[in-house]
C-alpha cells in the first residue's frame, strides 16, 4: 500500500524555484531514498511534506488524506516525524528532556512508558538520561535525535542527512539502526549523503538535480546506472 504520495511539488523561496514539479511514491514498510548533490531540493522536499514550508503548488498525500500545505502540528499526530539534518537537539536540557519534547503530540501512554519504549532501539542512551544532551558524542547526539523523532510513535520517519559529520563506525551504527527501524514497521524517507549505503538499504530512490528528478527506479537498478556511478559514486567507465 501507498503510504506516501507526492504529486507535482513546487517549492520557492522568494524567486527561487527550490523544487519544480517532483513525484514521488513511498510504499508501507519501505525505506526510499532522495539523492542530490546540495542544494537539488532534497531537504525542501521533505520540510513540505512535513509543513515547515508551504508548497506553491502540487499535492501530498499521507495514508490517503491530502495534507498539502497543513502546518506541522497538524501533520505530526497524523503520524509523520523528521529527523533534521545537523540534528538540532537542545544541548542545554538532559537527554529525558530532548525525548520529552519530541512526544508532546501524543495521546496515549505516559512519558516514560514511551521513553522505555524508545531505548529499547537506543541502549546507550538508557544510563545518561539525566545528563545535558552537550555531554553526548556526535553518534550519540545523532542516535539521540532519532530516538527524539521516534517519540511521538510515528509510521513514516524522515531522516535528513543522518550520518553528516559522524566517524565511519558511528555512521555503520546509525545505518544499521535504520535498518531496524525499518524492521519494527516505520516506513522511511532518507535524504543521505553517503550514496552507495543509503541505496544499500533503500528499496528505491529518487536522485535530484536542480529541483527535479532525473532518475528514479529500484536500488539495484540505480546502482548500475552509469549517470548515477559517474555523478556520485567516484567511479569512470571508459
């Protein structure tokens, strides 16, 4: 089943034209992934989907209702959450804190129920919950933003740029949580640098370029792709 539907998006930013006409499908269960170099649009994609910015056209459909332009407070209950690129956790407030901020649209369970819930996925996280958000390594402070987005029980989860900046055995770790999140049911959209193993656990991606989308099909498929192995793979064949 189709989970997530976009038809048609455009996103400006004054005159700029960030996003020019880009479809998109997300089915239950699967992880999908957004290629493109910066600035193709692959984070404005996302924030509209998830109502920080208010497409100028298209639509977006989630579990079959349209949420085109809804702000976000209204399309998080219906089951969506994004992870932002560069984590934006708050350093200041202990790390129970950061989780407690990102389950304030729930309705039901208490805090620490879900909170027990959520480190089941995040271990490390479980003996420093009351220490400043400041004190965790940047694989943790990531693993902790993931672990802020899972709190308000979402079915679809945005992952922006997720292993930005991390050391290649913290990055290996949160791709391998990605792929867990996936098997527990949450269905995934990932914006992600790292090209070769973002498409290693997507079933499918979409690449960018310039607001729009030049290729698309199955992982498999995209790998072998001669465009994709000259642009973003660092490979020439002759």
């Amino acid at each position: 089943m189709t989970m997530l539907e976009v038809r048609n998006l455009h996103v400006t930013y004054g005159k700029v034209r960030a996003v020019r006409g880009i479809c998109l499908d997300v089915a239950e269960g699967q992880i999908v992934t957004l290629i493109g170099a910066n600035g193709a649009g692959k984070s404005s994609v996302m924030h509209a989907i998830c109502g920080v910015i208010k497409p100028q056209a298209g639509q977006i459909t989630f579990n079959g209702r349209d949420i085109s332009g809804l702000p976000s407070h209204r399309i998080v209950p219906q089951g969506i959450a994004q992870v932002p690129e560069g984590r934006m956790i708050f350093e200041d407030l202990t790390i129970r804190e950061n989780l407690l901020v990102g389950g304030y649209v729930r309705s039901r369970g208490t805090d620490d129920e879900r909170i027990d819930e959520v480190l089941e996925l995040f271990p490390v996280l479980r003996p420093r919950l009351v220490e400043p958000a400041a004190n965790l390594s940047g694989g943790q402070q990531q693993m902790l933003a993931i672990a802020r987005g899972l709190m308000s029980n979402p079915a679809f989860l945005m992952l922006d740029e997720p292993s930005l900046g991390l050391s290649p055995k913290a990055a290996e770790e949160v791709f391998d949580l990605i792929g867990k999140l996936r098997a527990s049911g949450v269905t995934i959209l990932l914006v992600e640098q790292n090209v070769r193993q973002a498409l290693a656990i997507a079933s499918r991606g979409y690449v960018l370029e310039s607001g729009q989308v030049i290729l698309q099909g199955g992982s498999t498929e995209l790998l072998s792709d001669e465009r994709l192995i000259n642009a973003y793979l660092g490979i020439r064949r002759h």
